[in-house]
C-alpha cells in the first residue's frame, strides 16, 4: 500500500497502547535507514496488525479493532509508543491522509508525519513450528542461563545462549568464558524425533521469553523452517523473530563439567548470598572472595594485608575432604541468585578446578536436576 491510501479504524486505549509498547520494543536507538524507526500499521478486516523490523529482530502484534477503510501507514515507533501511554482512557480513533496521521482519543489529538512505507524492507516470515513450551517455564530457564553469557560484542558468539532440541528434551546453554550455565527443560515437538540447534542474541531471547511468559503456551518456531538462519516465537498474538548468530559456539561444552566430585557443601540460598554481599563489600576490583569449608560451616573472607577486610561464618553440611577456593564474587552471586531452591549445593574437586553450582531441597538433599551452574575458581593469594 502506497501512502496515499486513507486507513481508518477505531480500537480501545489499553489494547493500542499495549501492542505499540510491544512492538516498539525493539526498535534501534539509531536505526540505519531512517524508515527503520518506523512502525507499520496494517489494517484489515477486524483486525490492525503493528510490526517491527531492524533486519534482526522482528515483532508483530494482530489485535482487534473497528477498521473502517483498510491499509498500511508507516509512522515513527518511539514516538507512537509515548502517545499510547499517555492518551486518557477512551477509544482511540487514527485516520491517515496522505503523508499525515491523526491520532484522537477524547479531546486529545494527535497528528504525525508518515514515513515512506514503500521503502520499509519486506518482513521476515515465522518459520514453520517446532513445537511449544510453557511460556513461564522458559521465561525461567533462560533468565537462569542468560547470567553466564557474554558481553563483549568482539565475541560475539559468547553473547548468544545456545538452544539445543532433541526430542522432548530442550537444552539451554550460555559462557562467557568464567562461568557455564546450562539448564535442560521438557517442551512439547511437533515431531518425536526433532533435533536442532541455533545460537540465539542472548538480550533478544531473554526480552521475547519475559514478554511472552505471561502468554502461556509459546510456540518456537526452528526445526525443519525453510530459513535456517531464523528462529521465531509465537503468543497470545504476538509473533517475534530473531537471526541466529554464525559461527561455532563452545564445542563439547559438557565435558567442562566435572566427572566426579570430591567435596559437596550444602549451605542454606537465602543466608549464603546475604553473607556474599556483605564480605564482597571490601573486595577490590579484580580480587576473589575466599570460602573455605570445613567441620560444618563455610566462612567467608575477603580483603588482606592493610586493605579492609571481612569474614563471616554460616553452617554448612560437608561432605568430604576441607576444601578453600576462591570467585569472583559477582560471578558466584549470578549462580547462587539464577538457583531457585532453598539450598546451594556446591560441588568441588580441588581448589582451582571448576566448581558446579545447584539447587537442593535441604541440607542432606541431591541436587534438584534441571540446572547447573559452573564456575571458575580464582587463584587465592598465600
């Protein structure tokens, strides 16, 4: 549809302003074309669909509406978004004529300048559907993995999570060198036999799974599509795609974790992260927070020397040979908050060996399966 063509349809406040919301989202801060600051409006029948697109991420939202004369306009995101928020509480009625768009709602009005929508590039299709996932459930599993993953874009690669499929079984992985975290979910495939995986930008696939957890069931959209490069999801009306990121991610990265373990320590979620906090507070930049277990307690410390320093001791059930190491403590911290369980089960085998990180129902409990924290000791100073 060319500009020219008039649009017109009426839709509630809450719905408009929470689809632009949504679809703006992912907007560039500074787009590359201009046109790409845009968000298109295609009305039809019923129904008003509002779309995004930077050429990575896309975002589309189909919601009901009046539409009195169907088209396509092109108006600035942002600033469509802001207006949503802040019209009263009244239908919201938008017209198009020519280059213009007027907004009304009540006595308040709007009117906007359209962007070329000619020139808006063509949106990515949703690949066909693999299969579908309890949108909290993935929230969950990928706030717990997205803690370990990079941040440096000259790696970019280590800025992705990696989802691997096979089966029933879905595994999230992300590192950014220091820590692995991995966590395994059940999902529901469209085929039995399904097998894929994809290494998805691990800000885009922590903002889709936060926004579509409250959707209920997800679809995700990956095996068996026709563009290998994409991943989609899909809920309650809003569809989202994401270009993969190329190139090899951490090879075998299970063999990482280690085979057998010398020292388990089991410590009470809640009182280990407030003793971290506190101890890490005379931590200088760069320098390891020391926990050594033994005889039924870990103590903390950290500090030395002339500096300021800190110790604290917490019981803690003990398993095996006295063992002192040391984190970085905003590394341990990430772990210990991503476990949801009221016990911290740590595993270790010699002190500067990686030391994994789980969940456990009380202090004689295994570990709960399903999520797994690894962490690079620092080298403690004698």
């Amino acid at each position: 549809m060319e500009d020219g063509d008039a649009v017109k349809f009426r839709l509630e406040r809450d719905v408009l302003a929470d689809a632009v919301a949504w679809t703006a989202r992912t907007l560039p801060n500074r787009p590359t074309v201009p046109v790409l600051a845009g968000l298109r409006i295609d009305a039809a029948d019923g129904a008003v669909t509002f779309s995004s697109f930077d050429y990575e991420v896309s975002g589309r939202v189909t919601v009901g509406a009046e539409v009195a004369d169907p088209g396509t306009v092109l108006v600035s995101g942002r600033l469509l978004a802001d207006i949503g928020r802040s019209l009263p509480d009244r239908p919201v009625d938008l017209t198009s004529d020519g280059t213009k768009v007027v907004i009304t709602c009540g006595s308040a009005r709007f009117t906007l300048q359209t962007l070329p929508v000619e020139e808006y590039p063509e949106l990515p299709e949703l690949p066909e559907s693999s299969g579908t996932v309890d949108g909290a459930l993935l929230a969950e599993a990928v706030s717990q993995v997205a803690v370990a993953a990079g941040r440096d874009d000259m790696l970019p690669t280590l800025t992705g999570i990696r989802i691997e499929i096979e089966g029933e079984t879905v595994t999230l992985a992300a590192t950014d060198r220091y820590r692995l975290a991995v966590r395994e979910l059940t999902w529901r495939p469209l085929r039995p036999e399904v097998s894929a995986i994809a290494l998805v930008p691990a800000r885009t696939l922590v903002d889709t799974a936060k926004t579509l957890g409250t959707e209920g069931e997800v679809t995700v959209a990956l095996a068996g599509s026709a563009n290998d490069s994409l991943i989609g999801f899909a809920a309650g009306g809003r569809r989202t795609t994401s270009r993969l990121i190329d190139g090899e991610w951490v090879p075998n990265y299970r063999r990482l974790f280690p085979a057998e373990t010398a020292t388990v320590a089991r410590v009470q979620m809640v009182d280990l992260i407030e003793a971290v906090k506190r101890v890490a507070l005379v931590a200088e930049r760069n320098t390891p927070i020391r926990l050594t277990f033994e005889e039924g307690q870990v103590v903390l410390e950290a500090g030395s020397g002339e500096d300021a320093q800190a110790s604290e001791a917490l019981p803690s059930s003990v398993d095996g040979p006295a063992i002192a190491t040391g984190f970085n403590p905003g590394y341990l911290l990430d772990g210990l908050q991503a476990v949801d369980a009221p016990f911290a089960h740590l595993s270790f085998t010699e002190p500067l060996k990686p030391a994994v990180i789980q969940g456990a129902d009380n202090a004689d409990a295994d570990p709960i399966p399903g999520y797994r924290y690894l962490a690079m000791p620092i080298r403690l100073s004698s």
